[in-house]
C-alpha cells in the first residue's frame, strides 16, 4: 500500500507506524472525550483546549481555605482558620490538600477514568496532582506515599485502583516512595456518593487496616485518592497509620469537593 507525498508528488510507502495510526484513529478518534465536539489528541489525553478553558471547569484551590480539610472559602480571609466542620474534631489527618475544585468537568473526567477505564485521562488527572502537591511536598521529607486501596472485589471489577496509578505518578515525580502495601480494605463498603458526612464515616469507620503488623514511629505520610469530599475515607486510612505511629499524615488529592 503507498501514498502520495504532498511536497514531492512521489508515492511513498505506508509503514507499520503509518497503519498503527490509522487503527488508533478508528479505535480513539481525536475528539474530546468529554463534549464529543472539539478535536482533541491522545497526547492532549482526549481533552480540548475548550473544555479545559472553559470558565469553571478547571479551578485551582487557592487560599484562604480551611487550614485542617482544604475547604476553599470565597472572600478576604487573610488568617488560617479551622472551618466549623473540623472544629473540635479528630479529621484522621493533619491537612488536606488538593489540585483543584470538583466542578462539573473535572468530576466528568474521574467518572470516566474510574468506571469507564478510560485511562488516557489518567496523565491529565496526574498532572494535576503533581502540579499543585509538587512544590509542597518538596518543603518537607516524606516517608511514603500511601494511597486509598480498594477492596479486592472492587479492583477486580474496576480492573485498577486510580488511587495507585496517580500514586505512583505522584511518585515518580517527587521520589517519595509509594506504599500501596501498608493498607488494606478489608470490608467492601457500599458507594459513599449518596450518604451524608455522618453516614460516610460510619460506612468506612471499619474498612481499613494494616496488611501486616508493622510500626511506623514517626513517620511523615501523603494519603493520596482522587477526590475528597467529607474526608471520611482518607481519615479512616490516617487512623489506621496513626495507630502504627505515624507521626503525621497529609492527604493529598487531585479535586476538593465544596
């Protein structure tokens, strides 16, 4: 098979890589994954400039915001404050932190990510995630990266834990290592979507605990997940790690619920 090359006028032949892109191509038009409108590449993981532009759609979490959970407040807050919600509270965690707002898209992307295996969107998510907890996570020494497992039965349907992948992303940039061994999920607790901050906590008060016995004294640890929304999951892990001894845990995620 051979082509015409538009310079020359010559034809030329069609390579493997040539045909490689035709099937890509039919398999992964270029086209956004999320309006199915605007032309968008793999390298651009399936998302157009539009969608990513669109007012909105990507907001960073900038102060002021709650110093313990990351909750963004609107307006001159110039003070750290604790936000009436973690007040007198054990959160699990010492801070909070996340790359940017759940908006409407960014909540899009994840769904797909998670439940549609749409993994091309897993290097937009993690850039995210390695953008904004970078610079902070370099002021400081880590021990390890600790991500929200999954139950076993859930990682096989999902055929992956996104928390993992954006894990180790998060670690390959920063050098921290990721301890994807020190946790595990040992109750497969129904969705936390639909269930109030109350609710969620007493979903997952039960659902974690260490792989094996081991101690952690005064170890500094990075909780990472995807989204945080009441908190309720992450601060399940930090407690099983703070009964470890760990010293102090940090979440990390790519999106904060408000």
């Amino acid at each position: 098979m051979s082509g015409i090359d538009e310079d020359s006028g010559r034809k030329v032949g069609w390579g493997w890589r040539s045909w490689a892109g035709v099937v890509a191509s039919l398999l992964y038009p270029e086209v956004c994954e999320v309006c199915g409108e605007e032309r968008a590449t793999a390298r651009e993981s399936y998302l157009c400039v539009k969608c990513r532009s669109a007012p909105g759609n990507l907001v960073p979490v900038r102060a002021p915001f709650c110093d313990r959970c990351g909750l963004p407040y609107a307006g001159e807050i110039t003070a750290r404050f604790v936000c009436s919600n973690c007040a007198g509270m054990d959160q699990g965690f010492d801070s909070a932190r996340a790359a940017v707002v759940a908006s409407r898209f960014v909540l899009e992307v994840v769904h797909r990510y998670k439940y549609g295996r749409s993994t091309w969107l897993e290097p937009f998510l993690a850039q995210l995630l390695v953008d904004a907890a970078g610079p902070f996570l370099a002021a400081g020494k880590w021990d390890a990266l600790v991500p929200v497992p999954l139950h076993p039965v859930r990682e096989r349907e999902r055929e992956f834990n996104q928390s993992v992948r954006l894990a180790r992303r998060l670690s390959a940039s920063t050098g921290i290592p990721c301890r994807g061994d020190l946790v595990r999920r040992r109750v497969a607790t129904g969705s936390q979507a639909l269930l109030d901050r109350g609710q969620r906590a007493k979903n997952v008060a039960h659902a974690f605990a260490l792989r094996r016995p081991v101690r952690l004294e005064g170890w500094r640890v990075v909780v990472v997940d995807d989204v945080l929304t009441t908190g309720a999951t992450t601060g399940a892990v930090g407690r099983v790690l703070r009964r470890a001894g760990v010293e102090t845990v940090v979440v990390w995620t790519v999106a904060r619920g408000v």
